[in-house]
C-alpha cells in the first residue's frame, strides 16, 4: 500500500516510484518487469474501482484542460483514430559506483484518440471534482522532482549505487532524455513541470485529441475506432523542441513525427495506468443498466413510439419502422452478410418537407442516441468529400474519413439535396464507400498500396424523394404525414427513460423456439409461392424485424403475436410502395 503521502489523484508518480522502490528493496529484477508490473496498476485499481474514486479523477476535455496541472491523474474518453505504433525507451537503470549505467530498455504503444465523431453534449460527463480541490492540492503535495538536463551530474542525484530506478515513474511512465533517442526531446512525465509550460494550451475548444501511451498490453485488448476510458498522468509540456543539428538521425523518427503532427500544446500526452473499453450505456448518466422488465418496456415503448410519431405527422407505420431501426445493430456476421441492420429510407421527400420532418427527427436522434452524424448528400459534396481514412506515409498518419465511425453510430443522409450533375473519380468512389457501409456494414481504408476493408455497425436512415440507388436501404417506405403540428417539449426523466430503454433492449439474446421456427418456415414458403420476386434478403429482412419486434417489447424469443406483427407491417408497407 502507498502511503498517504501519496495522494493518487494529485501525485500519481509518487505511488508509481513508491511501488517500484519497495519491489526493488524486495529483490526483484527489473527486467522481467517488461510485459509485466509491479504493483502500481494494483494501487490505483484500488483507489479507482475498490475506494469508488474514479468519479473524483477529473475528465481532460477543452474546458477541464484549463485548470487541470500537470503531473495528475486525469481520464480520457475517446475513440481510437489512429494507431502509431510502438516506441522504444528506457524504463529502468541503475548506476553501479565506478560502472557504466544498466539500462532496460522496455516498449509502450502509441495510441491516437480523439471524442467521438458526432458524439452529443447530453452525453458529457458531469464532473464532481473541483478545481480548487485539484489545483490546491497539486500545489501542495505534488512530489519534487529537478527537471533532467542532458547534464550525467544531474542523472546521479536520482540513483544510489545499487539501486534501480524508474526512468519515468518506471515502465509505467516516462519519457526524458534516456527514454529512447526520441527522449532526447524532453518529452518527461515524472520530473515536476516548470511553471512556464503549465501557460494556456493552444486547444481546440470544440475538440481536443489526446496522446496516449499504454503499457503492458496486448494488441488484441485495443482495435482502432474502439471507445476508451483511459486514465492516467497528464502532462502537457509547451515548449517541447527538438535540436536538428545535434540530432540529425533522428529526422525519420517516429518522435520527431510525433512533435511535426502532435505537437504537444496542442495534443497533450497521457500516460495510462488503467484503461477500459466503453459500451453505448457507459453514456447514460442517470439510467443504470437494470433488468428490462416486460411491463417496464411496454410502458416506455409506447412513450417513445407516441413521440416518433408527433415527430413524423402522425405517420404511425413509418414510426414503427423507426422504433425498429432505432433498434438495430449488427449481431453477427455470416459469410458476408451483416445480421442485425435495418437501414431505413423514407421515401416521398421534398427539400421543403426534409426542413420541418426531417429537422425534427434528426434533432429527436441527436437526444435519443450517443453518436449521431448527419451528411447532406449532393453532387459536390460527393466529389469533394473525403469519407474513407487515407495512410499519409509522409506524416505516418491515418488521415481520417467521415465514415470512420464509432460503433453504435447513427448516420443520416439527406439525399433530398442531391441534383443532376457529373460524378468525378472521386464522387464514384464516394458512392461505392457509402453503398458499401449501407450494404455490408464495412468501410474500405485507403493505404494506397493496398485497400483494408474495417467492420462497421452504423445505423443509416435516408431522407429522399424516390428510392434511394446509391444507398438502397433495408427498408423503403413513402413517407405519409397528416399534419405538421408542433411537438410538445419532453421531460428530461423521459428522455433519459427512452435512452435507457434504446440501449438496453436492443442487446436482449434472441431464440426462436421449435414450433415457432416451423410457423416461420411455414410463412416464407408461402410467400414464396404466392411472390416469385422474394429472395432470401428478404426474408433475412424479416427474421431481423422479428427480432427488433421481440426486443422492442423486452421479450428474448419470437412470440406468434410479433410475427403476426411483421407481416403486417409489410403488408402496409407494401401497399404504400405500389
């Protein structure tokens, strides 16, 4: 156990050196530490999960970055957008009188995060920690440490003759002079930061990407477009430069790259101690992941329902189709069919009426769900927009593409926008990408010499005036409307009820029972025999319907009652699109 003198929140590299000096005073060998810890991670797991302090480390965003010091443990929820590779330093030494220094030399990953593309402000964590309290306290008892020079005096006064150190707060942490030849650039954690880079960072106030550095773990825990909570040391060091006469070798070096396209008053780095991958419901505030009860569901599924159609002029069966495709989310994929989606196009739109009908629902979704995108899709934008990620070789950078997306994102396309007019190179290309993600739920990366086709599960909603051919959806309806009145406000507790009830449900397990299975195959047969022109996306359509109904009502098996339900409203779609 740290000692209090080690408060975890405001001096983290105290527990991370206090850990590693009582590991070494036990006897232990600083090379296996490589892929491995030494009771650090254990600490602040204790002070985080165990002592219920997590809501106490503040959230680094544009706002928090303003008063947050360096050198405190700080979280940072984003998506992964790029991947930079791995970066070589030294994590321990030690400096036996009258010997040259024995050095470990131990890796760490590079990690690329930004907020989440199209993540909306209710989903914003509401911070309980004060800024006094971490300000203050910083002062008080962050741990002194000389900043190191390039200066071997100045190395000595850190390390006894027997005793191995941590070069950054150990493997967990550090990156000065020794940490590889990238450290020459004075990126450092443990050392105290000067008050003269603590100044106003030069942050985008609407979007603030984050370095961070991971330590001993594997490669499968991490996948790009994956959302993190990290937490771990912030520092933020402004005056970062690197000495191209004296370091001449390092111009290809991952570091120097690192300062040319991140520079650090602009992205600042943090080490992470802790990190886990967030699901949709990490982003609900007051609405705990609670067993969805039958009566509970019914009763919020016929709020919501009643809302969808205020929302759409009392179109109750396009509402339906909505609920469903709220729903939706790719379960599993077979071969290389994406089982689970519903994309939708409503059909029968002007420009005129996408203004009042489609306003209204793109702002109901913006409330509804976590991650919501919006593209008006037109013959410029087709030819201009970049929507796959590009490798940039000569930055060593994923420049990214509108449709890198996050899982459990919802796009809409406005197609209402789009007119005569000629498609160049990259307008086709635009429109294959976009057919692509509509028909696979994949999007193809662009690395130049070759192409990586990367798994997506994004929700599609199409607003047009007749069927959509560049993005053909799940499910065409003509769009019906009888009236245009305003929409009452909602209620926070309702939003936040249907929020849960959109999260929850559409992750219930699914089954069809033995004589369901036999009604169903009983039904395809039959409408088979009666329409020629049915295939088999059609009926894998309707087995998704019959599951999104299932959900829709929190049930976890296909009752007879919701597959009448789905026939019938194909039936009245159907009738709409003759």
């Amino acid at each position: 156990m740290v000692g209090p003198q080690y408060d975890c929140l405001v001096n983290p590299l105290g527990a991370v050196r206090s850990t590693f000096e009582k590991a070494m005073a036990s006897g232990s060998d600083p090379s296996t530490f490589n892929g491995s810890d030494w009771g650090a991670v254990d600490v602040f797991r204790q002070f985080l999960f165990d002592e219920g302090s997590l809501s106490q480390v503040p959230e680094l965003n544009p706002t928090t970055i303003r008063w947050i010091q360096p050198n405190t443990l700080v979280r940072f929820r984003g998506m992964i957008q790029d991947m930079l590779g791995n970066e070589f330093y030294v994590g321990a030494y030690k400096v036996p009188m009258g010997s040259s220094p024995d050095m470990q030399v131990w890796e760490r990953r590079l990690l690329y995060c930004v907020p989440v593309p199209g993540q909306n402000s209710w989903t914003e964590s509401l911070s309980e920690v004060s800024p006094n309290r971490c300000m203050d306290s910083t002062s008080q008892q962050r741990e002194k440490r000389p900043r190191m020079d390039d200066d071997a005096s100045d190395h000595m006064e850190l390390v006894s003759d027997d005793e191995c150190r941590s070069s950054s707060g150990v493997k967990k942490m550090r990156g000065e002079e020794h940490a590889s030849p990238s450290s020459q650039s004075k990126d450092f954690l443990i050392e105290g930061i000067s008050s003269s880079t603590s100044k106003m960072p030069d942050v985008d106030r609407n979007s603030l990407p984050c370095l961070v550095k991971i330590y001993d773990c594997p490669e499968s825990e991490l996948k790009l477009n994956d959302i993190f909570e990290f937490v771990g040391v912030f520092t933020l060091n402004s005056e970062v430069t690197l000495d191209k006469e004296d370091n001449t070798e390092l111009s290809d070096s991952l570091f120097e790259d690192e300062l040319i396209s991140f520079p650090a008053n602009k992205v600042p780095r943090l080490h992470c101690v802790i990190h886990r991958k967030l699901e949709v419901h990490d982003f609900l505030h007051s609405s705990p992941m609670i067993e969805p009860k039958p009566h509970l569901v019914r009763e919020i599924r016929e709020s919501l329902l009643g809302h969808l159609t205020g929302i759409l002029g009392n179109d109750a069966i396009a509402a339906q189709f909505m609920l469903l495709h709220l729903l939706s989310k790719v379960h599993a994929r077979v071969d290389n069919v994406a089982v689970g989606k519903l994309s939708l196009n409503l059909t029968c739109l002007s420009k005129e009426s996408v203004s009042v009908f489609g306003n209204r629902l793109s702002h109901a979704v913006k409330t509804l769900l976590p991650f919501t995108c919006f593209i008006p899709l037109s013959v410029e934008y087709l030819n201009t927009a970049s929507l796959a990620p590009k490798k940039d070789y000569q930055t060593n950078r994923l420049t990214p593409g509108v449709l890198q997306l996050a899982e459990g994102s919802h796009l809409i396309i406005d197609e209402t926008q789009l007119e005569a007019g000629t498609l160049n190179s990259t307008g086709v290309e635009n429109a294959r990408l976009l057919k692509n993600l509509m028909e696979f739920q994949k999007v193809e990366y662009d690395f130049q010499y070759y192409k990586m086709e990367m798994t997506a599960d994004v929700q599609l909603l199409i607003f047009s005036e007749g069927k959509s051919n560049i993005v053909p959806a799940d499910v065409v309806i003509p769009f019906q409307p009888s009236s245009a009145g305003s929409i009452d406000a909602v209620a926070e507790e309702a939003l936040e009820a249907w929020r849960w009830y959109l999260t929850t449900v559409r992750s219930l397990p699914h089954s069809i029972e033995t004589e369901m299975q036999k009604v169903v195959e009983n039904d395809l047969v039959a409408a088979r025999q009666a329409d020629r022109s049915l295939g088999s996306q059609d009926f894998s359509r309707w087995l998704t319907m019959g599951r999104l109904v299932s959900a829709s009502y929190g049930e976890t098996a296909l009752s007879l009652e919701h597959w009448q339900m789905v026939k019938e409203l194909e039936r009245l779609r159907m009738e709409r699109l003759k």
